[in-house]
C-alpha cells in the first residue's frame, strides 16, 4: 500500500514538476517495469527534441542558402580527441632541444640519409598458421627487409649477430594461439627496443578489392604523433623505411596514431579528376597534376588498399637492445598512469 | 561532462635543485613560495650537445663558495658556480697512455667538502673513477680570477679493479673511504688518506639449484654519514643487500624489490631508511634494519630512475630519469609533491640546499646590488667571512652576465659594499 502510494507520488511529481528544478531520476525508481516505463518514456522525449532541433538547423541552413547568406555556424562535436587532456609532453615546433635530442638519437644517421635501412625478420620460437603469412607480406611493404628462420637462438644473440651483418632493425613477430599478437622492433646498434601489441590483423587476401604492391620505395605518413613519446616512436617507424620515397611509385604506407593505437594501411593511389559536367578523364600518375585544365574538375585521389592492416598498441619502450633482466625503460605502461579517459601518452 | 581527474599536487616547500641530462645541459628548478609553490625551470646552462653528456655530478653546497662539479663525456670534468653556473675550472682526466676516453667513461665524482680555508686560493680535491676502474683523486686550486685556473696540482691515480666494470662509486660522510662495485666487480671499501684496500664484499653462495648470479652491482651508498662500516648496494637483479664491514664479508640482509635492476640508492638522514629506485620507475623506501619496504612511491613514473637526491632539511626527495620528469615527492606521505617535464632524459639531480624565500622590498635592494655585481668576482673570498643565504631577488641583472646572479643578505651586502668604496 505504502508503496504504491510512493510510486503514484513519484509518477506525479514527475509530471509535475516536469520543467522545475528537480526531476525524478528513472534510476530512483524501484520498481523495474515502471522504471523502464520511465526510461523509455524520458529516452522518446530526448529523441524528439534532438530531431527537432535538428531539423530546425537544416531549415535555418536552407533559408540562408537560398537567401544567399553564409548559413550558420555548424557546432563542433565533442570527441574524444577534442577534449584530450593536455598534455606538457608535447612536442613544440620551436623546440631547440628537440632538434638536438633528434640529432643525437639513435634514428638520426638513417634519417639524414647517411645510411640505409637495413630490417632483419623473424619470429618467437614456434610460428604457425597465419604468422608466416604475416611475414611474408611484411617483406613486401618494407623494402630491404629478410627473413631468417628462428631456431632456437636466444634473442641477445640474434641481436650481436644481426649488429655483426650491418641491420640497422630487427623485427621480431611473436606468436600466441596461432595469431601473431605481438611485435618487437629493436634499433641496432644499441637502439631503443619498443614492444607493441598486435591485434586486428587483416591479411593482404582478406582485404576486399585488394591491389597488388609494386616494388616502389613508398612514402610514409605518419599522423598524430604529437607527444615526445609520440614523435621517438615516430622516428623508429620511420627509420625502418628508406628516405628517399618514390612518388611515381604511388603507394603508401600509414601509420596513424588515434588514442595510442598505432593504425598501419598500406594503399596505392591514384589522382583522378573528377568533373561535374564533362566527361571523365583519368588523371595523370604524378602528384604536381593538380593543374588540370578541364575547369569544372576537382581532382581527388582514389584509393586501393593493398598488403596488411593491422593496428599496434605500445606496451613498452626500453633504452637500450632487448634485455628483460638488465634493461632500464624509458617507458613503461602502469595502470596507475591512467588517470582519465581522456590521457593519451603517444 | 567527461569523465576527467587531475591529480592536484600540493606545492613545494622552497627548493631549488640541478639536473643534468643526456645532452649536456644543467638545468635549475626552483620552487618559490613557502607553500604551494610550482616548481619552474628557471635556468638552463650549456648548449645541447650530445657528446657533452653528463655522467656524473657531484655538489658541494656549503654556505659560502659552493662548487658543483661535473663529469661529461669524454673524460671532461668542469667545476662550475651553482648558483650562475659560471664555469670555474675544466680538467681533462685523459690520461696519456690511457685508454681511449670513449671506452673508459667517468662513472663516479665526488669533490670533497673540507678543503683548504686559503683566501686568496683554494684548492679542492675530486674522487673520479671509470668504469675500467682507474680512480684518481686530485687536488686543483681555483683561484679568484675565474677564466683561468691551474689545474691539478697533485693527483693519485690507482686502479681498483683488476677486470669488470665500475659501474658505482661513493664516498662516506667523513670523506676518508670510498666505495666501488660494479659488473664482475665485488663492492671494494678503500681508505682514502692511505690509499689501500680494507675490505671485500664475498658474494652469496649458490642458491638451492646450483645456480650462481654473477656480481653486478648496479648503486650503491653508503647508510649514514658518521658511520662508514655499513652500506647497501643495489644489484642487477633486482636485488637490495645491506653490507656490514665489521661483521662479515657476506650481506648482512638482502632482499628483493620487483623486477628491474636497482638503478638508484640514496640515503636518508636517520641512518636506516633508504630510498631505491630501479629500472622500470619504481621508487620505495626501506627499513634497513629489518629489510621491510616501507612503502613505494605512486606517481606515474613511467622510466628508469637514474638518481635520487634527498634535501638534506626539508623531507623532500626528487628523482630523476629517462622518463624526462624530475619530481619532487614528499617523504613522509609518499606522494608527489609535483613533476617537472624537462625534455630529455636526465641522469642526476642534485639539491642546492641553501636556497629560501624572503620577501625583501626591491627598492632597497637596487641601488647596491648594480655596485655589487661587479665586484662580486672579487668579492667571492671576502664572503667567506660571513655565512650567506642566498635569498630570492627581484631587481634585474645589469651587465652581461646571461643568468640573474643572487642577492646577498642585507647585512653582507652593506658590508661588502663597504668594503669596495
């Protein structure tokens, strides 16, 4: 008897008190069916309103148009990205430090061009299924790059003899439950050891409509790698590649860096001049064709995915050749450090 | 509203420390206001050069004529002024028919604090050893003139390791011994007026599988000031040992801490509390006395720690490392007091223990400090006189000296100002 009374009171005030200052939460609610009932009721509410609004500014955004004045402002969504918390890592452009610390870093001879790139493959002890594949489309995207069987030598020896035959990296693809889940690429002579964790990997058959890679060095682009960690991490990647991109070649290969997860495409792609009016001309191969002479055109650059995808999260950075026991890291990923959801370290 | 949480760090007490990293620069951080102070990078001397790397450094931050010295790459050892960080003196430790500097780097510094009360000269003495272990001790004379100063007018040179690295080197509070330990090096203690050894460190048997770990020590310090006879030392693998001179040649007690190599010890005051720092940025504190870890630090320490430094008033530590911060962490609660991002890995912290706040008016302070400034070279000796605290100042520098040089206290000034008129 109390109760339902209570739940009628509840009910009431809610309608009641609809535009006032306090509201009954549906969660205050004991009662499931009519705290669902609630919930949906308040949810139908929400959604009018939005599609209210958002009609109204689609209206408003016409009217201007056809009235030839500028329409609206649009708002800005809030994403995650957006509200990142700030972070004083930062690489800044006018950072004299930085530029210093990047010449003395262990990436500077390779990417000042004063030695190539020279990448050794291999993988954990026991490799199976979809690892080899794996392997053997990565040594078709990264130029200059061998694969040499494991065996069972230790790791520290892998690295002396890969310093002794003149690699500059070493990759090492690890392996759990038949799924190449992890990667360790280790700077030579005494780089940096960064460990990532690989998952969503889609092989070069899977993907739809795949194109077939040509053996053109390709460019690299590498996106959002903003803070000091971020830009290191960069230059790792970067270093596995030559510097001297062949644009004619046009294929490249992307390393997009979005909440600490690293995404890596590799597409060839094409410049092609899309006109309103006229008939469709297929654009030439070079970048510089932007001076097209059809009037109407736009010119936009299709894209065909070819070879892997695949993202790769950082576990760990260490200072030095992989060495688990005696290493020191630069940095180390503790749950501690995630303070919010909006902190990213990359 | 996003689900956000900023840790609020409680300020600092006044500190001022130095930092030195992998590209050569000293860097100064001070925290100004008595309480809730942020620490700022207020100074950065030398240009970035990585072949300038600092490896060690070592203060001596008496009240008058403090020195800092540090140890680059290359067998470069410099002398500078704390508090402007003008260069005093450059040594080359390159030894004539030694071997190259590239391979035998300077591992451990230490200048020594008592010296010779001479106004007109004084000379210091330094403890340097490299990782093949040759250690010297030499006495140079820095004379008022700053630009330039003789150099070592007596050194010692003698190797304290037949084979292995040095990778760890102290010396006690009295300055008579010296402690080495390294990679394949057991921890050496050596009387330093009479240059011998007198003791070794024997390394713990082979465990229940037959398995022996070689020697690696990684840091080590001495446990207190007075008393040279116990000492812990940090090893390779992730082991702590507290080693007693006067009861055996084995640890006393040794213990384990997580999983990364000890990269850091410092000592606390009372004599039996330590603070380690290892590989992979773990900082705690420990009861020597019993072994018991006290506690560990959180504060998101992502990279190795390199150094820690403890002031020697206020219950302050900072640690340092490759993670780029340097941050400040209250002992007793063990939490950060702040961070400060300094942009390269850094390898040592020291603290310069002679820095407070005083709020003076700036108008009264002007018209002398423009006649001190100049003679402030000249005037380094006469202010040995009276002990100074180096106090916050506020007017602006005049002349061409890049970093603002302190204020001295009011009464030396006058005198001091007398003194030149």
């Amino acid at each position: 008897m109390g109760a339902k009374r209570k739940k009628r009171e509840e009910v009431g005030g809610d309608d009641e008190v609809a535009g006032g200052k306090k509201q009954i939460l549906p969660s205050m609610i004991k009662n499931k069916d009519k705290r669902s009932a609630v919930h949906a009721k308040l949810k139908h509410q929400k959604k009018i309103e939005k599609r209210k609004k958002a009609k109204a500014r689609e209206a408003a955004e016409k009217r201007a148009l056809e009235l030839g004045e500028e329409p609206p402002v649009k708002a800005i969504p809030r994403t995650i990205e957006n509200t990142r918390e700030f972070d004083e890592t930062v690489c800044k452009p006018d950072d004299e430090e930085l530029f210093a610390g990047n010449d003395a870093d262990e990436f500077s001879s390779i990417l000042n061009r004063k030695s190539d790139p020279k990448i050794l493959i291999t993988t954990c002890r026991f490799n199976s299924t979809r690892g080899p594949a794996f392997i053997s489309e990565l040594l078709s995207v990264i130029p200059n790059a061998h694969y040499y069987k494991r065996g069972t030598y230790d790791l520290k020896k892998i690295v002396e003899y890969a310093k002794i035959k003149d690699f500059t990296s070493l990759i090492v693809v690890h392996t759990n439950r038949r799924e190449p889940d992890a990667l360790l690429i280790i700077g030579l002579p005494d780089g940096p050891t960064a460990h990532f964790k690989l998952s969503k990997l889609v092989l070069h058959k899977d993907v739809k409509n795949h194109g077939n890679p040509t053996s053109h060095i390709p460019e690299l682009v590498l996106n959002n790698f903003t803070t000091r960690l971020g830009h290191r991490i960069g230059r790792m990647i970067q270093s596995l590649f030559p510097q001297a991109p062949n644009f004619r070649g046009r294929r490249v290969v992307t390393f997009h860096n979005q909440r600490d997860f690293i995404f890596f495409r590799h597409h060839r792609y094409i410049f092609e001049s899309k006109e309103s009016k006229q008939g469709d001309t297929k654009g030439n191969k070079d970048k510089d064709a932007k001076g097209e002479k059809s009037s109407q055109g736009k010119v936009v650059a299709r894209l065909q995915e070819c070879g892997p995808r695949f993202t790769l999260k950082l576990i760990n950075l260490q200072h030095g050749t992989f060495d688990t026991k005696g290493g020191e890291y630069e940095w180390v990923h503790k749950p501690e450090m995630d303070t919010s959801r909006r902190r990213f370290f990359l | 509203m996003p689900r956000t949480s900023t840790l609020e760090c409680p300020g600092c007490p006044p500190i001022r420390a130095l930092t030195f990293d992998v590209l050569g620069l000293v860097k100064v951080t001070e925290a100004r206001s008595k309480e809730g102070g942020i620490p700022k990078v207020v100074d950065r001397w030398g240009e970035p050069d990585s072949s300038k790397c600092i490896l060690a450094a070592s203060i001596d931050d008496r009240k008058s004529g403090p020195l800092l010295a540090i140890a680059r790459e290359g067998g470069l050892i410099e002398i500078l002024n704390p508090l402007n960080g003008h260069p005093c003196l450059s040594i080359s430790n390159i030894i004539d028919n030694g071997p190259e500097p590239g391979d035998d780097a300077i591992v451990g510094l230490h200048l020594f604090k008592k010296q010779n009360l001479d106004l007109s000269s004084r000379s210091h003495t330094l403890l340097t050893c490299t990782t093949k272990g040759n250690a010297s001790m030499r006495s140079v004379e820095l004379t008022s003139s700053h630009a330039d100063s003789t150099s070592s007018v007596s050194s010692r040179t003698w190797n304290v390791c037949a084979s292995g690295n040095i990778l760890c080197s102290q010396v006690d509070g009295n300055e008579n011994y010296a402690l080495f330990g390294g990679k394949g090096v057991e921890v050496n203690v050596w009387d330093l007026e009479q240059g011998t050894k007198i003791w070794t460190a024997k390394s713990p048997p082979k465990n229940s599988l037959g398995l022996f770990t070689p020697t690696w020590f990684t840091s080590a310090t001495f446990l207190s000031k007075d008393d040279h006879r116990k000492f812990v030392a940090g090893t390779n693998s992730h082991q702590v040992r507290l080693y007693d001179i006067s009861a055996q040649r084995r640890p006393v007690i040794s213990f384990d801490f997580r999983e990364t190599p000890i990269k850091a010890v410092a000592e606390d005051q009372d004599g039996y509390t330590i603070y380690i720092g290892n590989g992979s940025g773990d900082l705690a504190s420990v009861d020597m006395r019993t072994g018991k870890l006290l506690g560990c630090f959180l504060g998101k320490c992502s990279g190795s720690i390199r150094s820690i430094a403890r002031h020697p008033e206020l219950p302050v530590i900072a640690s340092c490392g490759l993670d780029s911060y340097l941050r400040f962490w209250d002992i007793k609660t063990r939490k950060v007091l702040s961070a400060v991002f300094l942009k390269q890995p850094l390898t040592n912290v020291v603290f310069d223990s002679n820095f407070a706040e005083e709020e003076v008016p700036s108008s009264v302070v002007d018209p002398p400090t423009e006649a001190q400034n100049t003679n402030e070279t000249q005037e380094s000796d006469e202010e040995e006189v009276q002990p100074l605290k180096r106090k916050k100042k506020s007017s602006k520098h005049s002349g061409s000296k890049k970093p603002k040089p302190k204020k001295r206290s009011k009464k030396a000034q006058d005198e001091t100002v007398d003194d030149s008129s």
